[in-house]
C-alpha cells in the first residue's frame, strides 16, 4: 500500500453531488492540507434530488453543480468534472467505464476513491442503486480499462489520452473497512462542504449529531481515543 507521501494526485469518482462531502470531504481536506492535488468526477447533476417543489426541476441540476463546486472549494478542490448522466438511472455501461477512463487518464491519480459496488446491509442509504453502479464502473475503469491501452481506443487515437494504471483504491461505505483516517482536525471544513449543498441538506434534521454519530463509530472501531472522528474505506492495492 502507498504511503501518504507517495500521493501527489487523487480521484474521487461518485454518483450524485454530495457524495463525495457524507463519504471522505474529511480525509480530502487532510490531503489537499498535504498539497496533494485532488480532484472529482460525478456522474450525475443530481437533477433527482432536492426538497422545494417551488424550484423548477429543469434548474436542480445546475443548482446541484453549483453546490457542489462550493462544497468542493471549502475542502481546497478547484478541478470538478460532471459527466451528465440521468441521476436515478445509472447503469454499469462501456460508455460510463469509457467516461471514467477519461477521466483518470487526464487525472493520473495514484489514489481514486469510489463508492462501493456492494449492498451495504447494515445501511441501506449507502447503497443507493446508483452509487452501487458508478462505484462498479469505477472499478473497472481502474482495472482493466484505464490501463488497457486497446480498451476505449478513442481516448488515445482521438483524445491522445495514454493508458495508465492506478496504484491504489480506497472504497467509501464499506462494512469491511481496513482503513480509518482521523478527520477531527478537518472535520470543520467537511461540515461546510456539506453545508453547501443547501438544496438538499434541509432534508437533515440534526447534520451535526448525524456527523458525529457516522465519524464517531468509525473512531471507536478504529481504536481512536475519546472524542475522535473517522472516515472508514476499504483500501485495495490495484496495481
């Protein structure tokens, strides 16, 4: 496994705005704080989601993208790609896998987090159709097809987009998790990040209980003293 001083670059590849901020804004904040340079590839805009029937369906989707730029800035991330697809109606499909490819091709992460293609059985929230279909086509763009120079043959003859293999994946949402980052000292700039998707946070009771309930099992199951917060992954060596 890579330590995090061999880190410069790393992808966070979701299926909705937010997902990214309720599953790992604590562990990005600590790594852009180290001068890594993450970035983020979403899937959809989102334009699924939200609570005010007064706001026109057409806008949700940039309204979602806007939030999720700002939530993104609060934890020192400037480079945020929105591929377009339908949110609710995600599939594992070549043209997903190819996009995804793309992505970590022009990215060259040495760490891409993606969310688990698994059912969560001990929460059902996490496992959210299309988070489990992104995180499967997230998975296989890293391995095989980012790193097949004849799989998506476009990215290289069109877009002149070279094969590259990703050293390592850390998978959000897991019930088997082997690693746990301590994110009490960033915890602050993940709770602005998700403050940022105001359209749909109004949804949440008590965010901060939430929070702290989530980060503070995972500190608990990672042996973390009193009073710690954790974010939980499952870290697998892709290379």
């Amino acid at each position: 496994m890579l330590t995090d001083d061999q880190v410069e670059r790393a992808l966070v590849v979701t299926a909705h705005p937010d997902d990214v901020d309720f599953g790992c804004a604590g562990t990005v904040a600590a790594w852009t704080q180290a001068a890594v340079a993450v970035s983020y590839c979403v899937a959809t805009d989102g334009d699924a989601g939200g609570f005010d029937a007064n706001v026109p369906r057409v806008a949700i989707g940039g309204i979602r993208q806007a939030e999720q730029r700002a939530a993104a800035a609060a934890v020192g991330v400037s480079d945020v790609t929105f591929l377009g697809y339908p949110d609710g109606r995600m599939a594992v499909t070549m043209e997903l896998r190819r996009d995804i490819s793309r992505v970590i091709r022009r990215v060259r992460p040495q760490r891409v987090v993606l969310q688990s293609p698994e059912r969560n059985w001990l929460r059902i929230g996490a496992s959210h159709p299309d988070h489990m279909a992104v995180g499967e086509a997230a998975l296989c763009a890293v391995y095989p097809d980012a790193r097949n120079p004849f799989a998506h043959p476009e990215l290289l003859a069109t877009e002149g987009l070279e094969a590259y293999a990703v050293p390592e994946v850390w998978v959000m949402a897991v019930t088997d998790a082997n690693r746990h980052v301590d994110v009490t000292d960033t915890y602050d700039r993940k709770l602005a990040a998700l403050r940022a998707h105001a359209s749909q946070i109004e949804g949440v009771a008590d965010l901060d209980a939430l929070l702290h309930d989530w980060l503070g099992r995972n500190a608990r199951a990672a042996g973390l003293p009193a009073g710690r917060l954790a974010e939980a992954f499952r870290v697998l060596d892709t290379s």
